[in-house]
C-alpha cells in the first residue's frame, strides 16, 4: 500500500532518508534557537515562564533527534519536514509567547496548575519514547520478523505513542496559562483520531493481517482504557 490518502498521510516504505532527515534536523534546530534567544536575551510580563517554555523546547527537540535518527525508519519528504518544521515553529514560538505574556502585563505565579502541567509533559514525553523504544527492541528480534508488535505499553493502546503526544501538549499548553493555547492539543487530537489513526489502521490490517485484526478487537485505540 503506497498511496499517502490511506495510511495517515505519510509514505510508509522503509527509507534512510538521510538528506530531509538532516534538514528538517536542522530546520528545528534554528526555531530552538529563536526560542532560546527570546526567552534569555529579552524581557518578558513573565520571564521565568518563558525560560520554562524554552526548556520544554528543548525537550522536545532532543526527543524529536531521537525520533528521527534512532526510530523512524520509514521514508520522510522534504515536503513533509518542511511543514512539520512550520507546524513546530507555530507551537514552540506560540506557546513560548503566550506564556511569557506577549497578551498580559504581569507574570501568573507558579502554582498547583503548573506542577500538574509539568507532570502531564513528564507523562507524556515517556509514553511517547519509551513505547518506540520498547517496540524497536523488539523488531530487532529475528523471531520478530513480519509480525506485529502488541506488547509493552502498546497492549494498553493501539496508538499508544500518539495518546503521548495528547498528554504532552495537554500540560504544554496548561503551562502557557492562555487558553488559546490548548488550540494545538485539540487539533493534533482531530487529527489523529479522523486522519492518522484510519489510515495507519488499514495500513497495518493490510500487513500484518488477522494478527493485527485480534490486537484491534481486543485493545483500546487510543486512550487506554477509554478509546
């Protein structure tokens, strides 16, 4: 199965793909940077809130070098990193703003609702990698050859790693303290439950078969326990 419109929007053929791999690398890199630069060169309604942000960035861009050169090994489009790099830069600058109060004059004191925003980063970051990291193990089995992986935290969720990344900009989004924010969160979610998920579903029914077909029936497809 070759065509983008039924598996999530992506080529899911095995692929180096070095060259967009190291640009789009780089691309994120350079908003990494703009953020840091924003939150320690410049004087903010909330500062302490921004060098937060800025470190939730880098975070998330030492996740996402792992992601890119340890785990995905599937075929990545300049077109795709191009856009995906745009897609980062409106959340990671975004959010940076909001919460260092490009709207507000004063800073919002830390409180309750930030631990519990920090813990949901926390949370979600883990279920993200670890579950990639668990199923990659794996792989590299020989007696896993041509088989589908339902184990580690994947036997809570069919798409476990994506209910990671729900988790994550949940807490991402409640650190800003800006409800405009929690924009980013609902419409990754959209996206994977209307977009994503079908089109990796039918993807992987097609390959792996009634193996796959059992894992369906009997797990949740996104949020363990609920969905």
């Amino acid at each position: 199965m070759s065509s983008s419109a039924t598996t999530g929007g992506v080529d899911r053929a095995h692929d180096r793909s070095f060259v967009p791999k190291l640009i789009f690398a780089a691309l994120h890199g350079s908003i990494v940077g703009l953020c840091l630069w924003l939150a320690f060169a410049l004087e903010w309604a909330d500062t302490a809130r921004a060098k937060l942000l800025a470190a939730c960035v880098v975070l998330y861009f030492l996740r996402h070098m792992i992601t890119l050169f340890v785990l995905l090994k599937r075929k990545v489009d300049l077109l795709e990193a191009l856009g995906l790099s745009a897609f980062m830069a409106l959340f990671e600058i975004g959010f940076l703003l909001l919460g260092a109060g490009i709207f507000r004059d004063t800073a919002v004191p830390f409180g309750g609702m930030d631990m519990l925003a920090m813990g949901l980063i926390a949370l979600g970051s883990y279920l993200n990698t670890s579950s990639e990291l668990q199923r990659l193990i794996w792989k590299k089995r020989p007696e896993s050859k041509g088989r589908c992986y339902t184990g580690g935290l994947f036997k809570h969720s069919m798409h476990i790693n994506y209910f990671g990344d729900m988790v994550l900009f949940t807490g991402w989004a409640l650190l800003t303290t800006s409800w405009l924010a929690f924009v980013i969160p609902l419409f990754m979610t959209v996206g994977f439950v209307f977009f994503h998920i079908p089109g990796l579903d039918a993807y992987l029914s097609q390959r792996y078969g009634a193996e796959f077909d059992a894992y369906a029936t009997k797990t949740a497809k996104l949020i363990p326990f609920v969905y």
